[in-house]
DNA sequence: TAAAATATGTAGACCGATCTATTATGAGGT
DNA sequence: ACCTCATAATAGATCGGTCTACATATTTTA
C-alpha cells in the first residue's frame, strides 16, 4: 500500500473519529473530514470505496479499540472493579469536559442513529459494545462476582447513560453521582 | 388560532416526533416531515417561525412530557421502585421492538447530535431529563431511600444506557439484564 | 347588516447551500 | 512501464428556508 497512502488512510480515519465523537453520523459530513484531513476527495473514496458507511465504520471500530484498550490497561492498574468503573467515567468525564462538552462516546450517537437503517453500521456498534461488554464480564468472573453477565451489561448501560447525561447537562454531575453508587450495585463480589 | 391551524399544528409535531425518535434531528428532514404530516411547506414556517429547531425542540419537549406522565401513571399502580423501573423498561421495550427495533429514547439521540453545537436544543433535553430524574427522586425520597439524588441519576442513566445497548444490539438483552440488576441497586431502600 | 379591511392559514414553486459520489487526469514511487 | 495515489472539477440529489399567490375566517366600519 505504500508509506504515503497509509498515512493519509490514517489521516482520514482519524479526523472522521475525531468528527464522530463530537456530532456522530452526520456531524462526520465528508467535506469536513478531508477539510481536517487536509486530504482530497479522491483519495477518501480510493482508500474506501465503500464511501461513507465505509469509513465511518472503521471509524467507529478503530475508536472502540481504543477505548478498550484504555479500559483494559486501566484494569491492571486498579485491583477492584468498581474503581475500575469509578476510573473509567474519571476519565472520559475529562475527555468530555475538556473538549467543551461535545467528546461522548464515539459509539452511542452512531448507534442511535444508524443501528435501525444501516445493518453494517449496525454490526460494527453491537461488535464494540460486546468487546467492552466482554473485558467488564471477565474482569466481574475474575473476581468471583456472583452474576457476572448481567452485571457487566449494567454497568456498561450505566457508564453509556452517564455520559449522554453528561453531555446533555454539560455536566459532570450525572458521572460524579453514578460513580457513587456504583459500589452499590458491585455488593457481594467478593463475599 | 383556529381549529384547522391547532390541527395542523400538532399533526406536524407528531410526524416530527415520531420521525426523532427514530432517527434523531437528522432523521427528521423537513421534508419527511411534511410528506408524512401532510402538511404543505408553507405551514411548517407559519406555525414553527424558528424553522427547524423550534419544530424539534417543541417535539422533543412533548415527547418527553408523554414519556414522563407514562412513568407517573406506572408510580400510581407500582408499589415499588426497583418494580417500577422494570416496568418502564419492559414498557419501552415493547416499544423497541414494536417499532423494529426504531424507537428508542425521543431525547438520547437529539442530545448527543445537537448538545454540543445548539443552546437551544441542549436546554430542551436537559429540562426534559432533569424532569423525569425530578420524578424518581421524589419516589426515592417518598420511599425513605437514603440517598435519593444519586439513586434517581444512576437509575436514570441505567434506563437510556439500556435503551441505547438495546437498540445497538436490535435486542431486550440489556434490557432485561439491567432489569434483574436494579434490585441489588436498590439495596437499603426500606431499612 | 352589508361591505371593506385585516388576520389567519394553505399551497407550492423556487433558491442557494451542502451533501455524497463519480470521473478524468496525471504525478510519484518501485 | 506499472501500479499507487493525489488532485480537482463536476454531477446529481437533497438539505433547510424564502417567497409569492391565494383561500378562508374574523373583525371593523359605515
């Protein structure tokens, strides 16, 4: 593919994510992203020809690593799930915050707006959510956690649904109170 | 103002509704929104001066008022509160997938879209959610739970985190494993 | 009460801007 | 010479919004 191509591969896909994170879907309009690129229409549609949903998708997925592997490397750090949590919403309620309120999760808006008309789009968010889903599952096990499955789910709604407060509020308020009852909700995992 | 003017009036904010809580501010295209209300363009700028916002935010606004009077009415007959929020989460479940999988949360998506880029639109979505937290906290409070404010935002932020997982997974899944969950979330409500 | 004036609302053509996508062309690296 | 990739012009559709014309009520005035 060449050295060249792959950096401006790189370069679209990172001012698409950067774009998506902020105004989802159609906040990500592609005479944006080559203007924050710097790169030509063309090259956009060499590198994905599938156009639009194409790298969008990458996008997405690309962000959702990421953040997954913020998480994980987080979890080696923090030895109780709950300040895993805790830390989690510390830190993308900085990220958020610091951009001025628009940085959410580069998944949730995609989601809400293209799962119900856009079955690759669709594939790509539930893939991510089941990643993270699968870390706070195996992490929850590891720790002896009594309900493993249904605990991991809640808590990913519950870190989603604080940062749409969030950044509905523009606040941080909705992450400082979830943070403090998360503890809570983790009673009986290492009974 | 007229029957026929109030009639059309509110078909347009209907349509609009129903097209935001499918697709977002995006989703609704001023054109759609008048293809499904029948009504004539002309009508739309007469009765919504402010053009597009105005007709979203005054529809995200009824929407959100329904959604609320919906939970207020479940209180009456639901004794408690982990009870409670099931039921709305089976309620707006049904709805979900009533809707193939379309209709989500009326606010979540217009939040994450509009917050960061329209002042107007972010108010509306935080007057909303902020009257629907209200609500849980005066049935938290009323249930003698100790700690009400926190409770109500984490309940709050569990309910759109599941709808948003929901809708990403075109599943109940999470929302039925938040639902088994809340119980343990509602620890110590009548010590 | 009849006629005139004004307010209310419908109707759709039309506009400029913006959207995603296609195309033809050619430079640059291997 | 060949493939990779950059470049820009442009297509064609759709976006939200403005405009004028017209119909129907409602109020004012004589």
């Amino acid at each position: 593919m060449g050295r060249k191509g792959e950096e401006t591969r790189g370069r679209l896909l990172g001012a698409t994510q950067d774009l998506i994170e902020s105004g989802g879907y159609f906040g990500a309009g592609v005479n944006q992203v080559l203007e924050a690129s710097g790169a030509p229409r063309g090259s956009l549609y060499f590198h994905f020809p599938g156009g639009k949903d194409q790298l969008v998708g990458e996008s997405v997925r690309r962000a959702g690593h990421e953040i997954g592997r913020m998480v994980r490397e987080l979890a080696e750090t923090v030895p109780d799930t709950a300040g895993l949590v805790a830390g989690v919403l510390a830190l993308l309620g900085d990220r958020l915050e610091a951009s001025g309120w628009r940085k959410g999760c580069p998944v949730a808006t995609v989601a809400l707006e293209m799962a119900a008309v856009s079955d690759p789009l669709q594939e790509v968010c539930s893939e991510v959510y089941g990643s993270w889903e699968e870390t706070l599952r195996d992490r929850l096990a590891a720790d002896g956690h009594p309900e493993p499955a249904d605990t991991a789910a809640t808590l990913l709604a519950l870190v989603e649904g604080a940062l749409l407060l969030a950044k509905a509020h523009r606040s941080r308020e909705p992450l400082d109170r979830v943070a403090r009852r998360v503890a809570v909700l983790l009673q009986g995992a290492r009974r």
